[in-house]
C-alpha cells in the first residue's frame, strides 16, 4: 500500500472493517477482520477458510472496501488458494497476532486474501 492516509490508518489498528457484495442477495456486508500490511499490499485470512461467507462472497464479486478508521477506499480483491501463498500470509498473521491466537481463531486454513492499493 502506498503512503497515504489509509496506509497511515493501518499502521494503527489491528483490525478493521471490510464490507462485501453479497452473493445472492447482491446486498453490502460489512464485517470486522484482521489484517496484515505493508507497503505494498493487504492481507486477509478468512476465518474458516474457504467456507467463510465473505471470502465466498469475493468468488463471485471481487470488489471490497476497507475502512480503516475514516479511511475508506474500494478495491479488488486477489483470491490465494495457492499452498505456498497461503502458508506466506498464515505466517505473517502468527507474526502479528501470535500462532496461539491464529490456532485458537482460524479453523480453515486453505486460502487467503491479498489487495493492491491500485
């Protein structure tokens, strides 16, 4: 993520929101989720893996928007479902959060999230 406000906004929090485009009822979904950054990209991890409702929801329409505070920005989302690649952003999520908490939290661990900033 470049320099800007959002990224600013990012290095301050340890979770933020990101709203979705439901699959079926084509309706915003907004939840809370944890992340992890640098400067040139955002990483998500579904909950539940494959089987979390928002990550199914970004097969069928990649556009999601983070906010981060009063920082928004809508942007599209890359889909990770390969072993190495997932296992790369599992391993950033224990550096940030500690292996206890993404063992205790995390029950599916087959797929990941990763966003540009453009």
């Amino acid at each position: 993520m470049t320099a800007d406000a959002l990224t600013q906004a990012l290095q301050k929090r340890r979770q933020i929101s990101i709203t979705v485009i439901g699959r079926r009822t084509g309706r915003s979904i907004t939840i809370p989720v944890w992340f992890v950054s640098d400067d040139k990209a955002l990483w998500l991890l579904p909950v539940t893996g494959s089987r979390t409702q928002w990550y199914r929801n970004l097969e069928k329409n990649r556009t999601i928007t983070i906010q981060a505070g009063s920082e928004q920005r809508d942007l599209r989302a890359r889909l990770l479902k390969s072993p190495p690649a997932v296992r790369k952003v599992i391993q950033r999520f224990r550096d940030k959060y500690t292996a206890a908490q993404i063992k205790r939290w995390y029950t599916g661990l087959d797929v990941a999230v990763q966003i540009h900033s453009t």
